[in-house]
C-alpha cells in the first residue's frame, strides 16, 4: 500500500475552502492530513469515478485513531465533523481491486470547507428569520473571529519555538561547560600521570 501525505501549513489556517484532485491507482492508499482547532466544522464533498471491481473505501480519523465518517464503497457523498480539541485530522482513500491485474487510476475530488466556509448561514437565516444584510454581517463576524484565532494559535506556535529554542540553547551551553570541564580535568590528570610516570622511571626529579 502506498500513502501520500500532503501537509498543510500555517498560512493555511486562515483559508477556509478548498478543492483537491488526484488519481487513485488500483490497491493503493492515499491519505490527506490537515491540523484544525477546537470546535470547528469541517464539511467534505467528495467523487469518486468507479472502476469495475475496483472498490474505494473513505475513512477520517483524529491522532487518538477514533473514527469520524467512514464509508466503504465510497463513489460519491459528503462528511461533516465538528473538532472536540485542536489535532491532526487524516481522510485516507483507500482502492481495493477483486482481481489481479491492471487499470486505469480512478479520479478523486474533495472539496473540503471548514469554519465560515462550512457554515450554512441559508439555514442560520431561516432559523434565526434574519435579513440579508444582518446574514452578512454574521458571516464577517464569523469571519473575524476565525481569523484571530488564527494568529493566535500562530502567535502560540511562535512563544513555543522561542521557548524550545531558549532551553535548546541553554543545554547547549552548559553541556559545552562541562565538555570543557572534562577536557581540563582529563588534560590535567595526563600530566600528573605523565609526571608520576617520569619519575618512577627516573626520567626527571
């Protein structure tokens, strides 16, 4: 089984929406993993071309290995997930085939929406009877939220590699402190045993 990991990275936080291609070869495995924080909805639309005795199955999964949609013969539908925590999420197509043999790679598309861009404001509006205008500004409100969040976990992630990077250095110095220290010590205890050595073969007084 082969698997393809594509990482996405910070500058992707802020983007909420968007689609992704790729072919699946027979008996093969890809996978897409994506972090996300805590209480977020995350949608997916996906569509997968058939191939005959050629069966996709669809799996999302968090770290901890629980499963959050999972759909055997996966041709074509939608998922949706709310985040309990922020973690790293993983949708995995796997292509299983009845024979041995070769055929042609079958298609996948995933559109993949999350936090305002997941969000149905149609159904905020009818619930909540608002107007148009009051819809949009409820969207930007949504909007602006995400995005502190956002440059606020960005502004964590940067205090913790500061952190990691300060301690790094501090161990790095005092290892190289005490490397030094030995080296003195191991320098110093070769004369004197030089010294003694000399003397007992009454090479020097």
């Amino acid at each position: 089984t082969m698997n393809l990991y594509i990482l996405f990275g910070t500058l992707l936080l802020i983007k909420g929406a968007y689609s992704i291609y790729f072919e699946l070869p027979m008996d093969t495995e890809k996978c897409l993993r994506e972090e996300i924080h805590k209480d977020v909805l995350v949608t997916g639309d996906y569509d997968v071309s058939t191939q005959p005795s050629v069966k996709v199955s669809l799996k999302v999964t968090d770290t901890n290995g629980h499963i959050l949609y999972q759909k055997d013969e996966a041709t074509q539908g939608k998922f949706a997930f709310t985040t309990d925590d922020y973690d790293m999420f993983q949708i995995c197509f796997t292509s299983k085939a009845d024979f041995k043999g070769k055929m042609p790679p079958q298609e996948v598309k995933l559109l993949l929406k999350r936090g305002v861009e997941a969000k149905n404001y149609d159904e905020v509006s009818k619930t909540e009877k608002l107007k148009p205008l009051e819809v949009e500004l409820r969207r930007l409100e949504d909007l602006s939220e995400s995005i502190v969040q956002a440059f606020a976990y960005m502004k964590k992630r940067e205090e913790e590699m500061r952190n990691t990077n300060e301690s790094t250095n501090s161990r790095v110095l005092y290892f190289s402190m005490f490397s030094m220290l030995c080296l003195i010590g191991l320098a110093t205890w070769q004369v004197l045993y030089l010294r003694k050595f000399f003397k007992s073969k009454k090479l020097i007084e």
